[in-house]
C-alpha cells in the first residue's frame, strides 16, 4: 500500500483498517476462506436484478419499504422494528455509533468478529475485550450488569460456537441499561436467532446479513432488528451518513430472495450436511475441531502449524482463512464449499499431512 498522505487526519493517524480475507484474481482457487456461499443466488434474484437495471439513473427508496415490509412478513415483526443496511457491517457501525460512547464503552470476546474493534476505534469509542473460555466458549457471568455496550456474535466467528437463546436472554435481561447487540451472520447454519425476543426487551438489538446464508455476499445487504425506538435511533445515524444506503439491485435481489427460500433452505441443509462430514474427515486426521453451527469449521492439527497448513492449501489452489492471533495461531477457518470442493480439500490435506 502506498505512504498515508501527510494529508490524512491526525484523528484517524493510529487507526488499524480491517484486513478482509484475500480474493486473489491470478487464478481460480477454491474459495473457503471468506464464509461465502458456494450456490449462486436463486433464479428469481437474477431476474429481479436484470428487470431492475433499467432504472438505475433513480435513487432508490431510502425507506426501503416493499422490502422491509416483507422482512415483517417473513421474520413476524413490525416494519418499523427493522433496518435494512449495506451488509451487516453497516449496520454493526451504526449500532457502535448509536449506541455507545465514553460513558458505555464497548465490550466483546477477545476472539470474534475482527472489525469490531476496528469500527470501535474509527468512533472513538473505548473498547474491552474479555478472554473467552479455555475450550474458546464465552462465559456469560463475565458479562453481567457490566454498564457497557455487550457485541456477541451468535455463532461466533472464527470458532462457529453457539450460546443458547436462554443464555442470551439472561445478558439481555441483565444489562437493561445499554444495548445489547447480537450479530447472527451465521444463524441460519442451525442456530436460535434472538429475534423471538425483541418484543421483551427494549435494549435488545439483533443484526443479520444476505451475505452467507442468502448468497449475497456481493449485494451487500444487512439488516438490524430491535424495537422501534432503537431503530429510529438507527435511522438517526443512517440519514446523516447514506440514506440511500441500499442501491436498488440489492433491494429487488433481497426481495426476490425472501421469495425463494425453500431454494436456500435447501442449500443451507446441503452446508450442514457437508460441515457435519467435513468435521468428521478431519477428526479422522487427527484434527482437533470445534463443533460448529456456521458455514465453517475451526480445526488445528498437532502436526502441522496453522500457517503452514495454510500455505501448503493455497499452493494446491485452496484458500482457507490463518489468522495471525498467537491464542489461535495453529487453527484455520475453512468455509464449507459444496461436498465436492470439501471432498477436494479433504483429499489436498491428506495428501498434506503425509507430507508434514
Ligand atoms: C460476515 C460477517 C459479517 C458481515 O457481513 P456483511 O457481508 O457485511 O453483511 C458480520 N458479522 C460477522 C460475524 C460476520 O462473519
């Protein structure tokens, strides 16, 4: 990356960008590091999205109505208790600058989602990150009346593991005095969304996102639901930042998304299907991996190091995610690709390890 210019804002001089995982374009890998979906969307989200071209010289509605309106339909909520953003991350840095501050600081594990930290630090907001468990399971005692902003994501990243709904209510009901933000990316790869429990409690807010489970990752579409006084506070942030934040291809394409969902039921299934083997294969290989109800697995091997498990996949044309985090230095996070692509990568880290 080229020098900062010596024009950059001092005020953003120690800020440490999001690094997202890598999507070369010198050749065609098999993808399983960037939780995509391997399906394409369905037919009727091509269609929308060709039928809707011709009016793209207008804006699109910034309320996002006939979408949000069947998002109520879908999900059994009320259209002012949702948020329609341009990917979930949109949402997430709303929700940061919404609500919290010096006075409610942020608080999440200290291994999660990597742009929380990065979206506290571009708001200026002081942030603690608490050491999740030994068997990298979050602890919700540690979280109790703490007076600050709580960010779960439910099912964590990297690790894919899950708190129960019951779990998660009780940080709701005991943390009424600042929000409560549950990032479910991944909560269609069989998990409890807490959405059930948004009409019970006012501080709670719940994100969710097309990119994985609705094979929208390029869309860019997330939403947020809470109740409707956290939404306008929302809304608040959105109409001084983007208020036409999500353009008018995404808006049809999540539509027609929302009316073909047999078609990703199916897939998410066949991704279940395929992370349950994936598992299994790689404990066969004597691979430690933790039970996931995402899209991925998180496995290390004591025989080869994360990094070089990594690079040994990536010359044979598979990508897989290494994060340079010493707790977690000797795992990877492989996305589940379609069985054909795992029984691949299957094959390549067999191949690997009679090598290592
Ligand atoms: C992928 C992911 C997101 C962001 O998804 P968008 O593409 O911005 O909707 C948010 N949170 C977690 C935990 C994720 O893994």
């Amino acid at each position: 990356m080229a020098k900062l210019s010596a024009y950059f804002s001092k005020r953003y001089a120690n800020l440490e960008p999001y690094v997202p995982g890598e999507q070369p374009q010198d050749k065609q890998y098999i993808k399983l590091n960037t939780n995509e979906s391997p399906y394409e969307p369905a037919a009727s989200v091509l269609d929308a999205v060709k039928k809707e071209a011709h009016l793209l010289n207008l804006y699109s509605d910034p309320e996002c109505t006939l979408l949000r309106n069947k998002m109520a339909d879908v999900y059994g909520l009320k259209p002012g208790q949702i948020l329609m953003t341009n990917g979930s991350d949109e949402a997430l840095n709303f929700a940061f600058m919404a609500f919290s501050d010096e006075d409610t600081p942020l608080v999440f594990p200290d291994i999660t989602y990597g742009f929380y930290p990065v979206f506290a630090q571009l708001n200026k907001i002081p942030y603690y990150e608490i050491p999740l468990a030994e068997d990298f399971s979050i602890d919700i005692t540690d979280y109790m009346n703490c007076g600050k902003t709580i960010v779960i994501a439910n099912p964590n990243a990297p690790t894919g593991l899950v708190l129960s709904l019951a779990g998660i209510e009780k940080l709701v009901q005991n943390n009424q005095d600042a929000a409560v933000i549950i990032d479910e990316a991944y909560v269609d790869f069989g998990n409890d969304s807490a959405r059930s429990l948004i009409n019970i409690y006012d501080n709670l807010l719940v994100i969710g996102t097309f990119s994985k489970s609705k094979s929208l990752a390029g869309a860019r579409l997330g939403f947020a639901f809470g109740n409707e006084s956290l939404i306008a506070a929302l809304n608040t942030i959105k109409y001084s930042t983007n208020p036409y934040n999500v353009n008018r291809l995404t808006m049809v394409a999540g539509l027609a998304a929302l009316e073909s969902l047999d078609y990703y039921d199916t897939a998410c299934q066949n991704i279940i299907k395929s992370r349950d083997w994936t598992s299994a294969q790689l404990r066969n290989l004597g691979f430690e991996v933790l039970p996931s109800c995402a899209n991925f697995v998180f496995a290390k091997s004591k025989n080869i190091s994360g990094e070089a498990l990594y690079n040994a996949l990536k010359q044979r044309g598979i990508l897989v995610r290494h994060f340079n985090n010493k707790r977690i230095t000797d795992f990877n996070r492989i996305t589940i690709g379609t069985q054909e692509q795992m029984e691949l990568c299957i094959s390549a880290i067999k191949e690997i390890m009679k090598g290592a």
